[in-house]
C-alpha cells in the first residue's frame, strides 16, 4: 500500500484519476504467487512459508486499511494519537488470521505444504516492541479500539533490537541482543513520504519582527530524521484496520563522502551512526550519562516525530487555522515517557506556526491527556537541567515559561507558601535542579487518570495530592484491561470453542456475556469438560517448560505461576521462600496431605538491577536443589522459565491453576497479568494491591486468595518496621532463613546470597517481604485445601472466568471513548 494511497479519500482518487481499488486475490491464490515468485522453498523452510503466508494476510487487508483512512478523512472524525514508548504486540499473525476470520483459509492454503499451520506460527518473532504490561497494556488497547471502530491511531519506535533476549547461564541473566527484525518485518509499510526531521543540540536565539513581536529560533540543530513505518490493526471482523505508526531514526545524510575517500571511514559515518542509536534498542541501560542521554532523545524523538505528523495531517485538511485542533484531536500520553510531548506541542504551534503564547498553550491544555502508571516515584521521569540545556535547549527554555505561569497559580491558591511551591514545581531545585517529568503532564493535561481504583485513589491522597487539590476535576480512573480476542480467543483456543459452544461467540466481542457460565457450575459434564480443557493445556505447558527450563512438570500437580517483570516490589523473592518452605517440609517428612505443586516464575531484571538479577540467581539456585532432589520431585518442581514473552504467555496463561499476584500493597498500578490468568479460569492468590482489589468485588471472597497487609497497613509500618519481630512469630519463616544462611542454596559460591538475606532483614525493607510471608503461607495451605476438592475447584474457576468481563479492555476503552477522549 502506498503511502499516498493512505491518506486518499474516494473523492481524491477520482478526481486524480486513480483507478478504484480492485479486489485482492484470495488468500490461497496470494499464498501461492509468494511462494512461486518471491521465495525459493525448500522443504521445512518455515520462515520462509511464514513470510509468504504473512504478506499474503497483509494483502488481504489492504483495501479495508484504505477504506479506513478514507472514512476518518471523509467524515472528519476526532483522532485520538495514542503515544507509548512501548508496545508489546507479540506475534501478528494468529491475533490477524482470528480478527479477519482467516484462520481456516489460511490452513487451507497450508495443505499442499510439509508443514503444519503451528510450525509457522512458532517462525515469527516475538516483536521487540515493548517490555511489560505497559507495553501489552497498550497493544490491547489498539485492538480493542479498532474492534469498536474508533479512529485511534498509536505511535510509537521501531526498535531495531528490542530490550534484549535473556538467557539463564548457571543461574545468571545472560543478556543476548534481541535480534527481532533479522528476517525482515512482513508486516510493515515504510512510508518515506511521510519522513520528519527532529531536531538536538544547537542554541536558541531570539528577535524581534517589525510588529514588536519577539520570536524564538532554534540554530545550528543535529537533525535527525524519522522515518515512517505502518502496521495495521485488524478489528475484530468489522472492517476497521487502524495503524500503528513506528518511527525509526536515521541520519539526514548517510555520510561525509569527503571525509570517506579521505580515508577517514569512521568519521565519515558517525553522523549517521549517532542518529540510528536513537532506535536501535528498546530501553538502554540508563545506569549511565550515556544511557540517560539516549533515554531522553529517544522520548523526544517519538514526541517531536509524532506530534509533527499530527499537525502536518490536520493542516493538510483544516490549513493553519488551529481554532478547531483540540475539538479533532486528542493526544493519549501513556505514563510519563512521552511527556515532554507538551513542551514540543508548544514550541511547533509557537516556534513554527507562529502562535500566541496563550492560544498555544490553551490548544495544548485542551489536547492532552496522561495516563500514570505507577506509584513509584523512583519510576517518574525526572531530567538533569544540564543534559536538557545541552539537547534540548529550546523545550527547556518553554518548560521554565510553563513553570513560571503555572507557579503564578500555585501562589494564589496557596498564599506565602514557599515550600508549597518548591513541593509542586516542575523544576525540582537542588544541587543538579531536575526537570519533573509527570508533574509537567499533570500541570497540561485537561485529564490525568490511574489505572486501578485503588491506584487512583494513592494517586490523589499521596503522590500527587497536592495536584488534586488544585485541580479535582482532572482526576479519574480507568481500570486497566485485557483483549479477550488474543487471551482468550487466541490464546485458549480449547476453552474458547467451549464457550462458544455454550453461550455463542458474543462473548467475542462482549465479555460480559460470560456471566452466563454461572448457570452451568452445577452442570457435571461442563465441569469434566473444563477439567479436560484444563488438562489438554496444561500438557502443552510442560512441554514448553521442559524444552526451555529443562525441568519435568507433570500435568495432576497443581500448576502455581508467576510471570512478570521481575522486581523486588513484584516479590518474587516472597515467592521462593515460599517454595524452601516447602522444601524444608519434604526434607523433614512432613508430607502428609501435601499437594504436589510446580511453580513456575518467568520474567526479565533490567541489565543495570543487581538485586533482581540476583533474585533470579537464587531461584535458579534453589530450583536446582529442589529438582535434583528425588524425594522432593513427587511434591514440588520449581522452575525459571527465560526469555519470558507475549509468546510465551500464550500457553502460559491458558495452563496455569493458581496466578501469584503478590506485589507489596500500594506499589502496582494495576496489573494486567492477574486479569490474562482471571479470564482463562485461573484462581488468584495475591494482596490487597491495583487491580486484586477489583478482582474481589468481581468474583467475590470465597473465590480469590488474598491475604498481607493492605496500602494503608504498609504506609502506617513503614517507620517502625521490624522485621526480626515477623521473622520470629513465624517457625516457618525462621527455618527458611536458616536454610538460606546456611549457604544450603549456594554451597559452592559462599555469601552470594547476603545481600538478599540483608534485605529482608532490614527495617528499611520497603517491600516488607517478612511481614508478608506468614499470611502468604496460610493462604497457601488454603490453595491446596481447596485444590484437593476437584469439584469445587473447578467451580470456582468458572466463577472466575464468570466473573472477568469487568476486565476487559472493550470496558476500558468504553470508558476512554466516553469520559476521556469524548468520540
């Protein structure tokens, strides 16, 4: 598809004399001529089949992806530009085959060749788009809105590498460059005619027109330039094939000549090498200047690349008349990342389109809204005034404006309150003065909403109280949720037909048609059913986990998981001292009425996080001695499963019994991963934390583990915490951190572990990892109480399948569509 052609109306074709769009062949036929004239096949040439079976799905939507930018042209539709440094959108092609309803032609096509629809599907990459539930989150929301035929299109960076791939090396993250485009993206479309420049460095100078007006001009700038690249977004079996537009950087001009018959090659390309890092990794390690740097113009890249092509588009259609911007267009900023979108929506309307300071930013104001999603403030984007001078002069010089104005206001509603004013500044003062990133999307959005209620709510009383009460009408909330197309309809395609058979399929597209299943928890052949669904999946897991991990699961143990992110507010180190317990148990005989159970925990430390790198050290550690153990091995198996990824969660989620959601209360957001497990008949064991606490109200106490203290607990402890006092009240805890000192886990690398044990012992544990544990043990021995009864079980999870329309992010996005973004 042409670039041009993108952007046409109907109208526009005719009058330039284009011929209308004709039909595409059909998938076999396209399938077919991919193979014979654009690949040399050979057999088990799965990549190759994969790519001609890819394209040929792209074809299929082509005329539907014309069709849908002709309609939001032609009708003039509000547009909605969702921004996100990250979206983790897994493979492309099973989610596309499901929402264009392809997946039987495309099997068909498949059936003159030695291989299996399953084997094409393994040979696409994982895109390395993203990196956790921020990045997921926002791949759901784009299939969420083009399956309700919302005109939202996502912006984002096409990383050449993404974050990296993880390999467990005698225990140790190995990190591995994640080379996800090295047999090309099939999906893509490079649209150069849509290339920006983006600006760094240079100085700012300012004069004065012959009306007395002074303007600002931004000099002797590094330019680099965006090139555009589209993906679409299949909705759900309605037509609609929205875009994600991904940006990569490359340099204005490819090298010195000069310099290069010179022979001075490395300087001859350093430009061009110095624009493509931009992109070339998702997340570098920002432990350095260096990484810090790459951070920031990796942010401003995607803002300035987005918002230009944003602006260019609306002009194209409305000319410079800007009166009607905001009522067109609204601008979704996903957490903080791309926050200084506000600064760069400013200095276009004033530097470039020559607008009042007022007009611009009250266009600015009135077409921006942030999204937070997280209570760390460790986590917020906080800039070194130093770095932003240097790079980005210009945005710094309109962040101090913004600053001043916005002050002005703060003084009046806080009369001679100087520390209220050093408390809200976007500038933080200090010996390096920083730039505050979240308070800068807070002080220009008309609306800034959390991700969980109870989230929203530690948003207004804590981290940005003092924002609420100058502003109670921008806060909201919009739980987060899940598409039920990749995970359920795709990923759980046994569970789905037996629903579908059983309700219909509009719980497709209506999840909360699944309530209905409360009708049938009495219904015995439907819980032997779920039970054979449970089982069927259950075994493709423990061939996954054997082929990556190396550790045998067995399919009548009791499956516990933990997938996510590791970090120690995640605790996945509660986790493990959780399994030693057990351990200790089997060693000391103490088997009577155990539940043979395999854990499983899967997840990625950030390269510059020692403690979470360790905390995977010590569960591969004590995996090692559990499983190596032949009197452990008929109670427990434990493994680390690495590279963990969207893929990988596919048949993670579909097989698991219990889903660990077991954050420290008060420091997750929300969580996605608890509602994937929720809506595939998952039982939940996790604290009163984000999203568990919705969970709750949903499927009802008798149907969910929850156990710890709660936000308020862990806010009123945080002073006087001694956890010597918790580790003491608890035998079972005390033996586990003998075990541990012992050096039982690391008899040939003495001490490794200190650091870990020191920080459960400390008062200054803000995860308060022993407070937690008793309780986590408890409501453990009531999982394998209730996993004994079979029936009742089974029972319960329905009840949470039942109960997981709440969470889906058709609902989510309802809610933006309506309260945010106003469609």
């Amino acid at each position: 598809m042409s670039d041009a052609a993108t952007d046409m109306t109907t109208q526009q074709r005719a009058a330039a004399k284009l011929p209308p769009c004709e039909p595409c062949d059909s998938l076999a036929a396209a399938f077919e001529r991919h193979v014979r004239y654009g690949l040399s096949y050979i057999e088990g040439a799965e990549s190759e089949l994969f790519h001609a079976l890819a394209l040929s799905v792209k074809e299929q939507m082509l005329d539907a992806w014309l069709a849908t930018r002709s309609k939001d042209n032609d009708f003039d539709t509000k547009q909605v530009a969702y921004l996100s440094l990250e979206f983790l959108m897994g493979r492309a092609l099973g989610n596309a085959l499901l929402n264009l309803d392809l997946t039987a032609q495309s099997r068909e096509a498949l059936s003159d060749y030695a291989v299996s629809f399953e084997q094409l599907q393994e040979a696409e990459h994982d895109a390395g788009l993203g990196n956790g539930g921020l990045g997921r989150l926002a791949a759901c929301f784009l299939d969420s809105c083009a399956s309700m035929d919302l005109a939202v299109t996502g912006y984002g960076i096409r990383y050449e590498y993404g974050m990296f791939a993880q390999k467990i090396s005698d225990g140790y993250q190995i990190e591995r460059p994640d080379r996800w485009l090295r047999d090309g993206n099939p999906w893509e479309v490079r649209l150069p005619s849509h290339n920006v420049t983006v600006p760094f460095f240079g100085h700012t100078e300012s004069h004065v027109d012959k009306h007395g007006r002074r303007h600002m001009t931004w000099n002797d700038t590094h330019d680099v330039l965006a090139v555009a690249y589209d993906m679409p977004v299949p909705g759900y079996r309605n037509g609609r094939i929205n875009t994600l537009r991904l940006w990569k950087a490359e340099a204005t001009d490819d090298f010195d000549l000069d310099e290069f018959n010179q022979g001075d090659y490395s300087e001859a390309v350093a430009s061009k090498n110095l624009a493509e890092q931009i992109t070339m990794v998702l997340y570098p390690n920002d432990a350095s200047e260096n990484g810090k740097e790459l951070r920031l113009r990796q942010q401003y890249f995607l803002s300035s690349a987005s918002l230009q092509d944003l602006l260019r588009r609306y002009v194209a259609h409305h000319g410079e008349d800007f009166s009607q911007f905001a009522a067109k267009n609204v601008l979704q900023l996903n957490d903080t990342h791309p926050s200084i979108a506000v600064a760069e929506l400013m200095r276009l309307l004033l530097d470039h389109y020559g607008l009042e300071w007022d007009a611009a930013w009250d266009i600015t104001c009135n077409s921006l809204a942030y999204t937070n999603h997280t209570l760390l403030p460790e986590a917020l984007e906080r800039w070194p005034v130093p770095l932003f001078a240097h790079m980005l002069p210009r945005l710094l010089e309109i962040i101090y404006e913004i600053n001043a104005r916005y002050l002005e206001l703060v003084a009046h509603h806080w009369p001679g309150d100087g520390a209220k004013l050093a408390a809200m500044s976007i500038i933080e003062e200090g010996p390096v003065a920083h730039v505050r990133m979240a308070y800068l999307a807070i002080v220009a959005s008309f609306s800034v909403n959390g991700v969980a209620a109870l989230h929203t709510q530690l948003l207004k009383e804590g981290l940005f109280r003092d924002f609420f009460s100058l502003w109670p009408h921008k806060f909201n909330n919009r739980t987060n949720g899940v598409t039920p197309r990749r995970w359920l309809a795709h990923a759980n395609p046994r569970l789905a037909g037996l629903l579908s058979e059983h309700l219909g399929e509009g719980w497709i597209t209506d999840l909360s048609q699944l309530s209905r299943l409360k009708d049938l928890i009495h219904d015995e052949p439907f819980l032997g059913r779920w039970r054979e669904v449970k089982r069927a999946n259950k075994a493709e897991l423990v061939a996954l986990v054997k082929r990556e991990s190396g550790v045998s699961f067995d399919v009548d143990m009791l499956f516990d998981v933990q997938v996510k992110r590791i970090h120690e507010y995640k605790r996945q180190l509660l986790n493990i001292l959780h399994v030693i317990h057990l351990y200790h148990q089997i060693q000391a005989g103490n088997t009577a009425g155990m539940v043979p159970r395999c854990v499983l925990i899967g997840g990625k430390a950030a390269p510059g996080y020692a403690m979470a790198k360790l905390i995977i050290k010590l569960a591969a550690n004590v995996a090692h001695m559990v499983n190596s153990d032949p009197l452990v091995s008929p109670y427990l198996r434990f493994a680390f499963l690495p590279n963990y990824n969207v893929s990988a969660m596919e048949q993670i989620c579909p097989a698991a019994d219990l889903s660990e959601q077991i954050s420290t209360a008060g420091k997750e957001a929300s969580g996605t991963g608890n509602m994937k497990f929720m809506m595939n008949g998952a039982l939940t064991i996790g604290t009163h934390d984000g999203a568990n606490i919705e969970m709750l109200e949903a499927v009802g106490e008798d149907n969910i583990f929850l156990f710890g203290l709660s936000a308020a607990q862990v806010s009123d402890m945080r002073n006087h915490y001694r956890p010597g006092e918790a580790i003491a009240l608890s035998p079972a805890l005390t033996q586990v951190m003998a075990l541990l000192k012992s050096g039982h886990f690391n008899l040939l690398e003495p001490g490794i572990f200190d650091s870990i044990i020191a920080a459960i012992e400390s008062s200054d544990d803000q995860w308060m990892t022993a407070a937690d544990f008793e309780a986590y043990r408890l409501a453990q021995e009531n999982v394998a109480r209730l996993y004994l009864d079979q029936h009742q079980w089974t029972q319960k999870s329905i009840r949470n399948t039942a109960a997981s329309g709440r969470f889906s992010s058709d609902n989510t996005i309802a809610g933006y569509r309506d309260e945010i973004w106003r469609l």
